[in-house]
C-alpha cells in the first residue's frame, strides 16, 4: 500500500495574508475508491456547492487530514517560507 499526500492552499496571493493550507493523507486503494476524486485538482478551482458535496465523504475516507492558518503578522514576522511548513 502506498500513502498519498495532497496539499492545497489559498490565501497566498500577495504575500498579505491570511494563508490557509489544506492536507490530505491516503492509501492509493482509497483513492481509487473516491467517487469525486474527478473534481479534486484545484480546490480554487471548485464551486462552493461543490466543495461541499465533496467534504464529508473525504473526511470518512481519507487516513488523515488538516487544515492550518497563518495570519499576516505571522507571515510577516515569521517570513511565507516559515509558516507554509
């Protein structure tokens, strides 16, 4: 079995902040499994409808997940390459 990651993430723009970053972590038996893994490229790229569709059974079928925020001050204090870790 093989163990996937995906990231996305948004709020980059800039470099004003806020930065929001988004993981996913499964198995490739999983993801094959995953009835709208066709729309998951580009979550920018997603209606809200559709992103909501989608969400409830990611979280049932992926190992894991996260999502993580930045806000401008730690962007600016800390530097972009810092808080996208």
């Amino acid at each position: 079995m093989m163990l996937n990651i995906y990231i996305d993430e948004c709020g980059l723009g800039c470099l004003a902040g806020p930065l929001t970053v988004g993981a996913v972590l499964w198995d490739d038996e999983t993801l094959e499994e995953f009835s709208c893994i066709k729309w998951i490229r580009d979550s920018k790229k997603l209606s809200k409808m559709r992103r909501n569709l989608i969400v409830d059974e990611l979280k049932a079928k992926v190992t894991d997940w996260a999502v993580v925020y930045a806000t401008s001050d730690e962007i600016d204090s800390e530097g972009i390459h810092v808080v996208k870790r």
